[in-house]
C-alpha cells in the first residue's frame, strides 16, 4: 500500500487528522500480525477522534493514499479549540456516535455471518 501513515494501533494520539480529498484505508492488526483492511474513508473523513477523546490508544491504524491531502490539529489545539468554542460539543457527540453505530452494524453483520445471531428482547422480556 503506497501512502503515509496517519497513525498506527496500538500509538497514543498526538491528534486527529482531516481528510481535506483522497482517500484513507483504516486497517486492523490481526492475531498473527497481518494488517486488513477494515474501512475505505474519503474527504470530510475526521480520522483519530476516538483515541484523542477518550485518551486512549488508538485501536487500529490509518493510512492516506499518496494523492490524498490531510490536515493535522494537535491535541493541545483540539482542546483549546474545544474549550473556546463549546457549540462543536454537539457535532463531536454526533461523529462519535455515527461511528459507534458503524461499529455495531459491522458486529452485527460478523456475528449474522458467522451464524451467532444476536437475541433481540422486547420490552419486558428480560
């Protein structure tokens, strides 16, 4: 894969990145320590927030393709800007829930496929 990394698993974040157009591959480190593919982003793609949220390291790595331009904010300028203008509050919670719930439809998808189908409950059948 010819680009450069954003980031890598396992790394503290220093900051998150914007990708201003191309694209970026987000590749997951397996068991046996080959990297796949886990998710394809394009431009308007925020890469690193989780990690830089929770400050916690990252859980995969993040790779911009050579034609692709990005955009690095360091984490003390994320904080100042997030101190400053507390009305991205909002649009933060929004990224971040939109990924979780990526997150959980791909999960869900792997258990569907791998035959483990998950229970669904309905109110008062606990």
């Amino acid at each position: 894969m010819n680009g450069r990394i954003l980031f890598k698993q396992g790394e503290s974040p220093l900051g998150l990145y914007v990708l201003k157009s191309g694209i970026a591959s987000l590749l997951i480190k397996t068991e046996n320590g080959k990297e796949v593919a886990h998710l394809t982003v394009g431009p308007g793609s925020i890469l690193g927030l989780p990690a830089l949220v929770a400050n916690e390291r990252h859980c995969l790595s993040a790779l911009a393709y050579k034609s692709s331009e990005v955009s690095f904010i360091a984490r003390k300028d994320f904080e100042e800007l997030m101190q400053s203008e507390p009305c991205l509050f909002p649009k933060v919670l929004e990224i971040l829930a939109k990924e979780v719930r990526a997150a959980r439809l791909v999960l869900s998808a792997l258990l569907w496929k791998l035959g483990s189908r998950p229970q669904l409950h309905s109110a008062g059948n606990d």
